[in-house]
C-alpha cells in the first residue's frame, strides 16, 4: 500500500470525531448513489419507450422504401437491383396515396396503401397486426350466386383510430375519393370508390392507426391511375442498424430519379425528439450528481481544515506538495467510487424491479403499454460511471491545491 492511500485511508475512518466525519462521508457517498441511480433508470425507461416506438414504427412501415419509378420496367428494375442487395432479405411493391374517407356524412383524409398481403408480410408485421377481420378478401371477386359476373366490393382494411372517427367496423361499407378528378359528361368530376372494411389494423402507433388504410395493390393502382403498377418498393434488411448504410450504397445504383429513404428519415422529427429528450433529461440528472460533488468538496475542505496540524508535521517530514494532493484526489475517488459502484448495483435493480413487476401501470388504451419498458444500454451506463467518477475527481481539485499549499511552520504552531 503506498504512503499516499494508507494515509488517505486513515482520514477516511476517522477515529478522532468520528461521527461527524462518517455523517459526512456517507452524505457524499449517498448524494452520488442516488445521481447515479436515478440517471441509469430514467434513461433505461427512455430507451424502452424509443425501443418500443421504433419497433411500432418499423411494424407499419419497412426499413427502405424506394419510390420514383415512373414505368413498370423501371418498377422492374428497383426490384431487382433491391433484391441483388446482399443486405436485402425482402421486397414487397407499393401503391400510395392521400384519399378522403366518407362514411354517411362524416369524412376524414387519409392515408391509402396498395399492397400484396403476401409480400408485405415479408417487410413488416401488419400481418400480425389486425385486431378484427382478416386481409383476405381485399381483391374483388366476381360473384357466384344468381347475379352472374357481377364482382363483390374490393376490401380495405383500416387503422383502428380511424375507423372510430368515422364509425365503421369490418363488414361496414366506405367510399374513398381520390383528389384526382376524371373527365365525365357532366364535366371534371372527383374519382370515388366504395369498398367493403375486411379488416381492422393496431400497430400501436397512433399516428398509423388513425389516418392509414390498405388495399389491395392493383385496385389501388387503377384507383390513383399509377400506370407503372406501383409507387414504390418496401425491403427489409437483415440488420436494421445498417439502414443508411445500405441507402447510401443503393442511391448511386437507383439513380437520380429514384429516392431511397429509410425509416430514421421518414420519422426523422419523431427520432430527433427523443434524442434530444434523453440528451436533456441526462443534462438535468446529471446536476444530481454536481450537488452531491460538491458535498464531496465541502467534505475534504472540512476535513482539510480539520488535519491542518496533521498536514503540517507530513510536510515537516518531507512529504512534498504532490504527494499531499495525491491522499485528498484518493480520498475524494474512494468516496466517489463507492458512490458510483452503489448506485450502478442501485439503477440495475430499480431497472429490473420496473421491468419485473407493473410497479406503475399505464393505461394501455391510451399508451398502448400496460407497464413501463426498460431497456439497458452498455453505452449509457458507462456514460454515467464515467460521469460520475470525473466529477468525483474534479470535486478533490480545489481541497487538495488548498491543503497542498498549508505552511507546516504555520500548520504546526497554530494548529
């Protein structure tokens, strides 16, 4: 054991006044505890949340979606040049389109999607989605009963939030109107269709589940007259994480009139506020463990204050101007240390009690959750051992410089 921690170590017992310098110690060892507890959990629980709005997300919509194609030869050659990916696991063509949605007298716009159930399967997990009905049924078909050659409704499936706002459930009918008119005897009318809800859709996600709905792809087509067949094509990745990378890759090879985008762009404003709100919400906790620091300085300024005398006969000794600041920097690390230590064990377990246990419950109608999401990232949590160490250390800067520079003459006769 060097000179400098046994002595750091003796001024850390404190068997003269003892109680008052525990007291202390312990109020700077629990005020960095508590900081760094309460920064592991309240970020774990913010990484659950962005964990579980991104997996809804990515649930409605794919990780790339390609569009420009103007051709069905150019749709041809997205396809292709998407499924030659390496990277590429899936692909799955798209139609879509803004429609306003009319159900007696009540009308909403909305979002329409032409898809091919089977393929869309593949990019995402609407399939898995529907909370009543089925995606069978989406394409008409030609009817076989006693009106020969008559074709049923095509079927659409919708949001949830959308089809309360307008009051229709599976069986229900609806008329889409496309805000592309079409010449008729009477002059430029607007294009409507009427088709038959097969189908209910809860991703999760409000913003899906109250403005979108599916239809089949080439009644879609026909019903936004798109001539290539399509808009565009969905693709899912094997790694989702390498969404720009494989963008940046595949942009040069589309060319200039093809647009790639991944699903970080599509909810770019979304994804950017939950940045910045981690990054705040880091910032405020942080000032937690800026106070309890600064406890950790009041305490060796005290305790400075207290061993002038004792400082003075290590000087008188020869114990240099380093070597003193050395036991006030190994003292304020100790109590530091073992802050951090315990508060890391401390926000692990407040982690796993909230994920364990439905200490707070939410309203799932509302949150579409019924209990708080935690997930643990290596980064944050190292983020916050490093933060908490560092401000530690920079607490026992001004103490140690001041108890560095005590006059042992001084020290030891007025002490």
């Amino acid at each position: 054991m060097s000179f400098e921690l046994f002595v750091a170590w003796r001024y850390l017992k404190a068997e003269r006044k003892g109680l008052f310098a525990m007291v202390t110690t312990a109020i700077g060892v629990a005020g960095v505890m508590v900081g760094v507890a309460a920064l592991i959990t309240t970020l774990s629980v913010m990484n659950g949340f962005q964990a579980d709005i991104q997996r809804k997300v990515i649930g409605a919509q794919s990780h790339l979606n390609v569009y420009g194609a103007r051709s069905a030869g150019e749709l041809v050659a997205v396809t292709a040049a998407l499924r030659a990916d390496p990277e590429v696991a899936a692909t799955a063509p798209f139609v879509l389109g803004q429609a306003i949605l009319s159900v007696g007298d009540r009308t909403i716009g909305m979002v329409l999607k032409g898809v091919d159930p089977g393929q869309e399967a593949r990019v995402n997990s609407l399939a898995t989605s529907l909370s009543d009905g089925s995606w069978e049924g989406l394409k008409p078909k030609a009817a076989t009963g006693p009106v020969q050659g008559r074709a049923s409704l095509p079927g659409i499936v919708l949001g949830e939030e959308l089809a309360r706002a307008v009051g229709v459930w599976v069986g229900g009918q609806v008329v889409l109107i496309s805000p592309k008119s079409m010449a008729t005897p009477l002059g430029m009318m607007p294009k409507m269709q009427k088709f038959e809800v097969k189908g209910l859709l809860h991703t999760g996600y409000y913003e899906y589940d109250s403005s979108t709905g599916y239809a089949d792809l080439s009644t879609t087509a026909k019903f936004f007259g798109v001539e290539a067949g399509a808009t565009g094509v969905s693709a899912r990745l094997r790694d989702l994480h390498r969404a720009d990378a494989v963008s940046r890759r595949l942009q040069p090879r589309l060319g200039p009139g093809i647009m790639v985008r991944t699903f970080n762009e599509m909810n770019r404003t979304l994804f950017a506020a939950l940045k910045l709100e981690k990054g705040v919400m880091f910032i405020i906790l942080t000032l937690i463990t800026l106070v309890a620091s600064l406890n950790i300085a009041s305490t060796l300024l005290l305790r400075s204050v207290e061993k002038t005398k004792d400082i003075g006969l290590l000087k008188a000794m020869g114990a240099a101007p380093r070597q003193v600041r050395r036991i006030f920097w190994i003292e304020g690390f100790i109590i530091g240390g073992v802050g951090v230590v315990l508060g890391l064990v401390l926000g692990l377990l407040l982690c796993f009690i909230i994920w364990r246990y439905p200490i707070v419950e939410l309203p799932a109608d509302i949150y579409y959750l019924s209990r708080v999401p935690v997930s643990i990232q290596l980064f944050d949590v190292v983020a916050v051992v490093v933060m908490g160490v560092i401000l530690s250390l920079l607490a026992t800067v001004y103490p140690a410089l001041r108890a560095s520079k005590v006059n042992p003459v001084e020290a030891i006769h007025y002490g």
